[in-house]
C-alpha cells in the first residue's frame, strides 16, 4: 500500500470505528455515492459509482477497502484500459469488448490506426496480415451481429466500424500510410507548397500533365500510367529505406513526390474511364 493510501486509510478507520462504533469490516457505514460522468461514453447518461469517505470526501481505492468497497473499480484503470460503459468493469483498451459483459465498447481515440488495426507501427506492413485483420474486425462488427442490442451500441458499433474502415483505408495505401505515420512523428506534408521541392522534379511533373493533355488515345494514356506506376515503386522502396534508417525528412520528400506522381496516376483513371 502507498504511504498516502495508509494514512488516508487511517483517516477514514478512524472517522467509521467513531461513527458506528463496530469494526468497519463487519459493519461499514454507509458511504457517500457520488455519480461521476462515464469516462467510456463522455455524452452517455451511464455513471460509474464512486466510494467516497464520509469525513475526507476522498476515493477510496477498492485495494485499500476491497472487503466491502468491492463496488468501486475506478481506480484500477490505467492508460492501458478504461472502464467498460454498460458494467462499469476495468477493459484493455486493445479489447473491443468487455470480457464481462461482452458489451461493445466505444472507439478509444487515443489509439491510433496501427493499434486499431493490431500491427506493429512500421511503414512496412503485411499487407495480407492487415486484410485478415481488418477482415476479423469487421466480422465482429457486422450489424446483424447488433441487431437485437440496444440503440447505444448498436451507434457504437457503428462508430467502430467507420474508424476501423477509415484506420484501414489509410494503412492500405503507401502514400497515405507514409503521411500518417509521419504525423505520428509530427511532420506534415505540406500542402500545395511547390518551393519546397526541387526544380528538375517539378519540370518532369509539368512535362508529364502536358503529355497527359495531348494524348489522344487509351494506349498512349496508359503508357505515361504504366511509367509513373514504375517511379511510383520505386518511391515506396526509398520511403521504406527513408523510415528504416529514422529519416523523416527524406521519408517527407519522397512521399510528397509520390503526391504528386499519384495525382498524375488518378488523372490517368479519369481519362481512360470518363
Ligand atoms: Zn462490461
């Protein structure tokens, strides 16, 4: 027990041996009940109970009390769990369901999209492994499966699925992998910016929207497709490399040329498929 937890403990013996008169594990007075906002659902109209101490209106901890606190779990929580919305039970944060009561729990935003989806936070992904896990989570997630529930998760089931979708999306696509995981890191890319890349590059960027506009067939459109496709993977072996050796501002650069690359190859798409 911490030295706080001791005294306060102290405290409190003190203040019930007084009131009652009997000893606090067979009898326990009756403490304080105070409704605190749901810490899972913010908006949620579910309160977690808390014990409080009659004299020092403190929390008392469930390990200092457990005998007869046993209601209270609030302070078990840690930054790796919360409280579960529905049973008021302590849940991982990496479990989507409570193991108690099996309730669906509600996005957590402080895990970002590698967490959500289970993989390690690399630029170098397996892209079969995130397609398999993406796939389980969403089979947990089917709306049949919700169905017979209530409003309130059956909205969350909703609002976990649309952040599994976006977590996916965004880990699938090399370009807005590299983007997200650099804003990890806290680097953006900047938007629009043509100073910050060199010269040559933005020469060919331009020669390249030129050919694109005076191609007059499907098979000279997909020639310049196919060319950008290739300096496209070549980008992503240079941003892989860039990421492995911790350097963020060359994984910057190249990932703002595949940007640009990759605005030329939806320009392609549009033009074969109008
Ligand atoms: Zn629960």
């Amino acid at each position: 027990m911490e030295l706080g937890c001791r005294a306060i403990w102290r405290r409190c013996a003190s203040h019930w041996r007084r009131g009652t008169g009997t000893s606090m594990t067979a009898s326990p007075p009756p403490a304080k009940v105070t409704r605190v906002t749901c810490q899972a659902v913010p908006s949620h109209p579910a309160t977690v109970r808390a014990l409080h101490c009659p004299s020092s209106s403190t929390v008392c901890s469930p390990a200092v009390g457990s005998a007869w606190l046993g209601g209270s779990r609030k302070l078990s929580v840690t930054g790796q769990s919360r409280l579960c919305w529905s049973c008021h039970n302590v849940v991982s944060r990496s479990e989507l369901f409570c193991p108690s009561c099996r309730s669906l729990q509600p996005p957590d935003h402080s895990q970002d999209y590698f967490q959500i989806l289970h993989c390690d936070r690399s630029y170098e992904i397996n892209i079969q492994e995130l397609q398999r896990k993406y796939r389980n989570l969403q089979r947990s997630l089917h709306p049949d499966y919700f169905s017979q529930k209530s409003q309130l998760e059956r909205d969350i089931s909703d609002q976990q699925s649309s952040l599994v979708n976006k977590a996916y999306d965004t880990l699938l696509s090399p370009l807005s992998r590299g983007i997200y995981l650099l804003g990890i890191h806290g680097i953006t890319l900047p938007e629009g910016t043509e100073g910050d890349m060199d010269v040559p590059f933005l020469t060919e960027i331009l020669e390249v929207n030129e050919q694109l506009i005076d191609a007059n067939s499907d098979v000279e459109i997909e020639e310049i497709g196919n060319v950008i496709q290739e300096k496209c993977q070549e980008l992503i072996e240079n941003v892989r490399e860039a990421f492995q050796k911790d350097d963020l501002e060359g994984a910057k650069t190249f990932l703002t040329k595949m940007k640009y690359y990759t605005n030329i190859l939806e320009q392609v798409k549009k033009k074969i498929l109008p």
